[in-house]
C-alpha cells in the first residue's frame, strides 16, 4: 500500500505540511521582534552582549531543527515511503539518543570556548560580562532544547506538522510574557529562563502528542535493538546539514567579528539589521520542512520526478515571500531601525546594513528551501558547498574591503550581500542544471 503523500496533489499536500509550521515561523517573526524589542529597552551593552550570543544560538536551534533535525525527519519520511514500518518505529530511540549525545556537546562548548569567542569577536567591558551571563544559562538548557526539536521532527517526518506547529505557538506565548516580566528584574539571563520554561512545556506536551500515536504508530523501546545502519539513516544527511550550517555560524561570527572592530554601535546596528535575516529564515524553515517531507516519501518510493517537482514549488514561494519583504525593508530601513532604537549611530550602521543586504534575502531563501528538499533527497554535497563559497565570499570579501580596498564598513556589508547570492545561485542553478535521480546501483537502506 503506497503513502498517501505519493498520490496527493503536489500543492494541497504541501499546503498541509508547510502551513503550519508556516505560520508557527511568521509567529516566531513577531517572538524575534519583541525579543528584539525588549533586549534594546535594556541597553546598547545588552544588545551588543545579545548579539555577540545570536550566532552561537542560531547554530544549535538550526542544528537540531534544521541540520540534525532534518535528518531525523527525513529519514522518518523515507523508511514510511518505503514500508519500512519496523525501522520508522526504531527510529524513534534512535533520533532520541542522537540528541541527547548532541545537547552535551553543545553544554561543554557553551560552557568553555565560548568566553574566547566573544572577545575574539569584540566584546568587551559590560557587553562582554552580559553577553557571559546570557550564553552561560543558555547552553545549561540544551538538555530540554534537543529532544524536543527531535520530536518536533519526527511529527513532520510523519506527515503530522499540525501538532509540533500548535505547541510551539503556545510555547511562544509563554516565552514573551515570561520575558516581559523576567527581563526587567533579571536582565538577559529573565529571557534564558522564560525560554527553558517554553522549552519545557514544549517537551511535555510532544511526548504526550507520540505516545498517543500522532506519528501514524506508537512507539515503544521494549525490544528495539541499536543498529548503525539507523544511526546512519539520521547521520549521513543530517551530520552534512549540520557541518553546513555550521559553516554558516561560523560566517556569521566572522563577519560579527569585522562589525566589531568599527566599535559598539556598529555591532548593534549590524544586529538590528541581520535581525532581519535571522527572522525570514524561519519562513524558509516553514516551507523548507514540509519540502523535507514530501521528498523524502517520494525518494523512499523511487518516485524521482515527484520529488523535483515539490523541490522547485516550495523554492519558488520561499523565493516570492522572502524577497517581497526583504525589498520593502530596504526600501525604509530607517523606519525599520527606529522600531528597536533611537541612537543616532546605531541606526546609521543598521540602515547600512539592510539597504545593501535586504535586496538578497530572495536568493539565500530560495537557497535554504532547496537545502531542506535536499536532506529529503539525502543529496547534501551542493548544499553543504554552497555554504562552504558563502563563507568565502562574505569573509574575504569583507576582510579585503576594509584592509585592501578601504570601504570601511560598507564594503563589509557588500560582502555578506555577495555571500547571500552566490549561496541561493549555486543551489538553485545546480538542480536545475543536474536534476535529482536515482544513483546507478543506488538502494535503499534495507532492514538487516
């Protein structure tokens, strides 16, 4: 009996996928906005501080919703388009452990090289100690944060994107009451635990949505033996999709650290207007999860035409959303800034900064969307190269407008502008050059 995402309407079944978790990340645009808000009415040091943090917080939630978590959802997908019922329920257990292992990872990292970091990237005095005080609370929650971006997964790897996109709403409306509330009494570490409480809830109401079988069967631990060839269905796509966005934290600390060195106001008008960036991305989340998805059921059915055609719709209405906004940011960036700021030299960095980079968030979002259909197909090496010229672009570019070329710091924003285009480009073009299809002698993974 084949899945029913394989017979479906194309657009009505992404439509049914991507809508939620759609509009849980226009949610989580409005959650950045006012997160945004109240760490300004805490200062220019907390802000600088908060965004001295954001690089390092993308990474791990991108990681486990995006990278790893894109893993576990399509490899789900995949053993259900296949038929591979015993190994979808093992899977479970599988993904479970894979973020555990990955929380303390990013506990030990959060806790020891991240104080380095941040005067590499040029905190200093209170920004510094704000921005310490924030990461180290943070990290402490990471134990909550895995497993339930897992959970999360497993439901959309299930065709169920309904149930995560519903608790996750509720959680964000925890989480900026709480903030409210909590960031004026205790500063940036009141948002670290508004957060965790969110997180937590989330947890609870997750586990209670699988053990109730909303992922089509319920899984039990009793009896299911540890395979490397499931660890491998999780790993081969979701450790590439991690080294990617990886790569792209690590762009982003790079260039942080090149806004750095124009001083204070510049690192917070730079953080303002990247906002921006980091609160479009969740829209190509949206859409790229239900990409990851419908890929991946039509790749374990061999179904190769399918899974192109979803690729290039979803990467078309990423490309259509994200570029009407980016646009029209650029377009009034000064009344973008105003909203967090009133300090003259901060807004004069931020509009900048979006008025050269803004016109690109086209490109990186139909790039990203392409990304997520790509761990669906389990083909990752464009993705992850794209990722890897981005990084070149944008930091050399950078580093050789300001050493060589003595644009200050509009040619630094030139740079991540080019990095964005070339990213979204070299995706796009290479699957509409050399469409997915099956490998010669390429198989499914089969149970041993």
């Amino acid at each position: 009996m084949s899945h029913p995402l394989l017979t479906a309407p194309i657009g009505r079944s992404l439509w049914r996928l991507a809508g939620p978790t759609t509009g849980l990340m226009v949610l989580q645009i409005g959650v950045a906005l006012a997160e945004t808000w109240i760490v300004g009415r805490l200062g220019t040091d907390a802000l600088a501080g908060f965004v001295l943090v954001v690089p390092f917080m993308a990474l791990m939630f991108n990681m486990a919703n995006g990278g790893m978590g894109g893993g576990v959802a399509s490899a789900l997908a995949r053993a259900l388009g296949a038929g591979r019922h015993e190994d979808a329920r093992a899977l479970v257990l599988h993904a479970l452990l894979v973020g555990w292992g990955l929380a303390l990872v990013f506990m030990a990292l959060g806790w020891t090289a991240l104080p380095l970091l941040f005067r590499l990237m040029g905190g200093s005095g209170q920004a510094l100690a704000q921005a310490l005080a924030f990461s180290n609370w943070f990290f402490a929650g990471a134990m909550l944060v895995w497993p339930s971006c897992f959970l999360a997964a497993l439901l959309r790897g299930a065709g169920d994107s309904a149930t995560p996109s519903r608790i996750g709403a509720g959680a964000s409306f925890v989480y900026v009451a709480l903030s409210i509330v909590l960031a004026s009494r205790l500063g940036l570490v009141g948002l670290v635990i508004a957060g965790v409480t969110g997180t937590a809830i989330s947890l609870a109401l997750q586990v209670r949505a699988v053990r109730r079988g909303r992922l089509g069967f319920t899984p039990s631990f009793a009896g299911v033996r540890l395979q490397r060839r499931l660890f491998g269905e999780i790993l081969r796509v979701g450790l590439v999709g991690s080294a990617a966005t990886l790569t792209g934290s690590i762009t982003a600390m790079a260039v942080t650290g090149l806004v750095g060195s124009f001083g204070t106001a510049a690192l917070a008008g730079y953080g303002i207007g990247m906002r921006l960036e980091f609160m479009l991305a969740p829209l190509a989340f949206g859409i790229g999860t239900g990409l990851t998805t419908l890929v991946g059921v039509a790749v374990g059915a061999g179904d190769w035409r399918r899974a192109n055609r979803v690729a290039w719709l979803g990467g078309a209405i990423a490309f259509a959303t994200i570029g009407l906004i980016g646009w029209t940011v650029a377009l009034v960036p000064e009344a973008w800034t105003r909203l967090f700021t009133s300090d003259d030299a901060v807004i004069a960095a931020s509009v900048a900064c979006l008025s050269r980079v803004a016109p690109f968030y086209c490109l990186s979002g139909l790039g990203l969307t392409l990304y997520f259909a790509s761990q669906g197909a389990g083909r990752m090496a464009i993705p992850f190269t794209a990722s890897i010229v981005r990084l070149v672009v944008a930091t050399a570019g950078g580093w050789l407008a300001i050493e060589t070329l003595g644009l200050g710091l509009d040619g630094v924003f030139a740079a991540i502008a080019a990095g964005l285009a070339v990213y979204g480009c070299l995706i796009a073009g290479s699957l509409l050059v050399v469409p997915w299809r099956a490998r010669r002698g390429y198989a499914l993974a089969k149970p041993s």
